[in-house]
C-alpha cells in the first residue's frame, strides 16, 4: 500500500468554490473560471501515490499550483474536494482529532524560510515538536541532539539561530522535522532559498539522510536540476494540473507535451541519465563451463567480436574474443579460463552518471560491463550507446 494516496484532488479559491468546481469538472479552463467566477484554481484533478520510502518530487513554474499541493497534504491548506489518504486514512474530512495525531506522529514539515525562534537554542528549535507533543524533557533534548548530529550540526545545540549561516539554519529545520520521528516528510522549496554552492551540499546531505533514514518525502522545488537530481519520481505540475508523473529518465526520454519538453530542453543529459538508462540487457553472455565452441556460435549469431563470460551465479568473470576462441580451437584448447580479459575490461555500477562514463567510454576497446555490489552482471554498454544517451537518441539492437 503506497504511504500517501492523492485521488482527484481540487482546490478551488474564491467565493462559491464549490459551484466554481462544477465548472472546472465540466473543463473549464483556469482563464475563464476567472473570468466568470472570479476564482482560481489551485488544483486540479490531481492523482498519484508515494510509495514508502521514495523522495517523491513536484515541480513547477510560480503559479503551477505546487505549494498549494503539499500544503493540502497536512491540510494546512483546506481542500475544495478529493481525497488525502495517509497511510490508508482519509485525512480530508476527518475529526480534528485524527488530523492532529496525523500532523504530530506521521507528517513533518520542512519550510523554505527556516521559521526558527530567536530566542530559543539551537537544541530547544529542534525539540520544539516533542515539546508540543509533550515528551518529556529529557527525552526531547536527547532527541534532538540526535537529530542535530544527523544533519552534521553535533557541537551546536546551544547556540541560536543567528550564529549559523543560512544553510546551517535550514539544517536546523530539517533536524526538527526528524526528531518527532514522522514517517513522512513533506519539504516546500526547502532549499531555494539558500546560496547555490550551499543548496548542493543540502541537496547531497538530503541524499545521504535518506539512504539511511528511508522516509518517505514529497519535495517541492521549481529547479528542474534539483528535481532530477533528488526526486526517485517526479510530478509535473502546470496550472494545477500534474502533467506528467515519471522517473528522472522517464521524464528526459518521453516527455509528456510540449510545456514537459520544454523544461528540459536544456538539461544536461549527462549529469542525470546513468549507466542503466542506456544498458543492454547482456542476452549474448556465456557460462564459464560452456566451453570454446560455444562461445564462438554465441559470437556468430549475436555478430559480435568478443563475449562476457560469467559463471552459474551470473558473477563477471571475464570476456573472450572471437579471434582468440578460433585460434584457441584450432590449436587444440579448449580452456576458456585460459584466454579470459580481466584488466582491460572496464566496470561500471548502474548508477554511474554518463558524464562520468565518457572518459571510460573513450578509451576502452570493448564494451563496458554493468555489474552490482556482487560483480553479477546486469547490463552492457557499447560506447556509442553513451553519446547516444546524451543526445538523446534511442538505438535499436537487432
């Protein structure tokens, strides 16, 4: 079951909202609304899930409708209609009762404006939810020295807000967010207001955080280049609308519309498609306990020079060429172990960034192989596969 549910969500602002959403279920556009109505639209008919675990990004340009999206999340915002389901529990509707143990136990936020208290420490900022929530003392300073030394901040839990710079404080908010220890963290243009070089390192501390804490995170930025470097998925919004929901590379190869096609136009390709974007399933492999032969007729049908050699576990061993196995054949071998490549083959893992591949691409004379923690073999690359990938050209393989 995904950790957040969104099923045909509308925020309609102005008077007479739930007339005016009458008229948008029927189609009208956001301009004539306005013009008729004189309301707004915030959202319209949004749709998706986030599954447990997953950084779920949405983006936009001003206006698009994503903040008022991930304020409806916690209801800050109040929905026109829809539903809001958090762990299978429709929040839309429910008692405040229900609705505050969600904003208490499940759901944190993290704003762009780091919305500290002057007056407190670094260390009462951070355990200001627990305190809410009435943890005891102790517990919540223990808390949140924890959480501060997560986010690198361990040696000032007692200084104040105005000791830190921007970035600092904007670690702050995020440690505040994971001491209440909610499962789901909903962060609003968390990092945009930060210089650039310091909203990278936010950005790869987020990264970081999240392979070991696996929370379950909606993000809002307008930067396409943060989206794709943090979001597992992302959502697409314009004039409320989520226009498309996709991958990183989903969202670079098939953009959805023109408006989609547009806000990627000048990506750099390189930096966010990796080694598995443009991998071939490694069909044309062979077992170390095959034999000569067999790797010769493999080479002939598949018209390829040379041949990965994996054993029963798929775990690379090597790579044999075409001409070595004929000659080896004709002299009488039979040990494929005897002629394997180890060295000059190049590695690589499948979250490799293409970027960093085309140096590898470059100098290697045979494919290069995609393998996991374990060396089992996952893929191969041909290198004009590469080049293709940053064009964003797709090959066809026979």
């Amino acid at each position: 079951m995904a950790k957040v549910t969104v099923k045909d969500l509308y925020k309609i602002y102005g008077p007479k909202s739930k007339k005016a959403l009458e008229h948008v279920i029927n189609g009208m556009s956001k301009e004539e609304l306005l013009k008729k109505t004189g309301n707004g639209i915030g959202i319209n008919n949004a749709n998706f899930d986030v599954e447990e675990g997953e950084i779920f990004v949405v983006m936009g340009l001003s206006g698009s409708g994503k903040s008022t999206l991930i304020r409806c999340l916690n209801r800050l915002i109040e929905p026109t209609a829809g539903q809001i389901l958090i762990d299978g529990v429709n929040i839309v509707g429910c008692s405040e009762e229900t609705l505050l143990e969600v904003r208490r136990k499940k759901v944190a936020m993290v704003f762009q404006h780091f919305a500290l208290f002057p007056h407190r420490t670094v260390a009462e900022n951070v355990a200001y939810g627990l305190e809410v929530q009435k943890v005891a003392e102790e517990d919540r300073k223990q808390k949140a020295y924890d959480s501060l030394e997560m986010v690198g901040l361990k040696g000032y839990e007692e200084s104040y807000p105005s000791a830190l710079s921007g970035g600092m404080q904007q670690r702050v908010g995020l440690a505040r967010a994971l001491a209440t220890d909610a499962d789901i963290l909903l962060m609003d243009e968390a990092f945009s207001a930060l210089d650039p070089l310091i909203r990278t390192e936010m950005q790869d501390e987020l990264i970081a955080l999240q392979e070991r804490m696996k929370k379950t995170i909606v993000f809002i930025t307008h930067d396409l280049d943060e989206a794709l470097k943090i979001g597992d998925r992302i959502a697409i919004m314009k004039e409320g609308v989520v226009v498309q929901i996709g991958t990183p590379e989903d969202i670079l190869d098939h953009p959805a519309d023109d408006y989609v096609k547009a806000f990627i136009k000048d990506v750099n390709r390189a930096k966010i498609l990796t080694a598995s974007a443009v991998m071939k399933k490694p069909d044309a492999i062979i077992s170390n306990k095959d034999g000569l032969r067999m790797a010769v007729r493999k080479m002939e049908e598949a018209a390829i020079s040379s041949i990965f050699v994996v054993d029963k576990a798929r775990k690379l061993l090597g790579l044999v060429t075409i001409d070595d196995c004929i000659h080896a054949l004709k002299s009488g071998e039979t040990d494929i172990s005897k002629l394997l490549y180890r060295d000059e083959i190049e590695t690589t893992s499948g979250d490799m960034p293409l970027l960093e591949l085309m140096p590898v691409a470059i100098r290697t004379k045979y494919p290069i192989a995609v393998i996991d923690e374990d060396e089992k073999l996952l893929g191969i690359i041909v290198r004009v596969t590469v080049l293709a990938g940053i064009l964003g050209e797709e090959l066809v393989y026979d």
